[in-house]
C-alpha cells in the first residue's frame, strides 16, 4: 500500500467509455479521491459508493474529484454505474487492475480483493492512503474528512 506524503504514482487507467484517465492530469487543479471498491457486487461497499455520492457537493466544494476503481472489466463497470446512478468517473485497468496498482492486492489465499482509498493533493502527493482486506474497514470516512480537513490549511 502506498504511503501518506509520498509522491503518488503514475497510474494511468480507463473509464468506462474506453477513455484514457491519467490521474496526472488532475494535478495542479485538484486534489482527487480514488476509492478501491473490492467488487461491484458487495454491498457493503456500495454503501460505501452511495456516501461518497450523497457527499459528492461536499467534495467539489473542497475541490477534490472523486474517482471510483473497480477490479472489473468496463462493460461491469459501465453498467454497474448505470445501475447505481453514479456521477463519478469508475475506472477499471488496462493491463493490470487498479488495485494492483497501489499495492491492494489479493488476500486471505487470493481470494478477498483488497479495498481502500488514497488521497492526492494538488501538487501529486499523497495525504491519505488507507486499505482492508474485509470491505467494513475499507472506508476510512473520518481519516479522509481529516486529510481533507488538512488541504484547506496554508503549509
């Protein structure tokens, strides 16, 4: 898992219109939100998603973008976005899945994909990183709304 004041890392992944999301490319103008979800059909982290969506104004006033990854492929993605009418961009990967990218791999014999979220400011840097094996843990609101908290304030 990546580490909190680390650069983040290169990732560069497809949303669910086939489209290239470099998450690069939110540098400089936003601070951006990526929530591991470990499966499309787990509840419990689609409780998680709703939040996220019902916080979404919240977000956007503190100027972070949110970004959903999916260890599916597009075409589950897509219509899991559709299904739950998220306003988010959901991602998948191309060559390998975004999980597998931070270090949110596979436990418990391979078989429980891993959930959590990271937290990038504007300058590329990580303020958060946070993940779980079991999907309860994975959402770490109140460590989130801190590291939120926390680019609101003047270095």
């Amino acid at each position: 898992m990546l580490e909190t004041g680390s650069p983040a890392p290169q990732m560069v992944l497809e949303d669910t219109t086939g489209e290239t999301v470099r998450v690069s490319d939110y540098q400089g103008a936003h601070a951006v939100l990526l929530y591991f979800v470990r499966s499309t059909s787990c509840p419990v982290c689609n409780r998680h998603v709703r939040d996220l969506v019902n916080r979404g104004d919240e977000l956007a006033a503190d100027n972070v973008r949110v970004l959903l990854a999916v260890p599916e492929d597009r075409e589950q993605a897509s219509a899991w976005k559709a299904k739950h009418r998220i306003p988010f961009p959901v991602l998948t990967g191309r060559r390998e899945s975004p999980h597998e990218m931070i270090g949110l791999g596979r436990k418990v014999f391979g078989s429980m994909q891993q959930s959590g979220s990271i937290l990038i400011d504007r300058q590329g840097v990580i303020r958060h990183a946070h993940g779980a094996t079991m999907p309860t843990n994975s959402y770490d609101k109140t460590g989130i709304a801190k590291a939120i908290a926390s680019l609101r304030t003047p270095a």
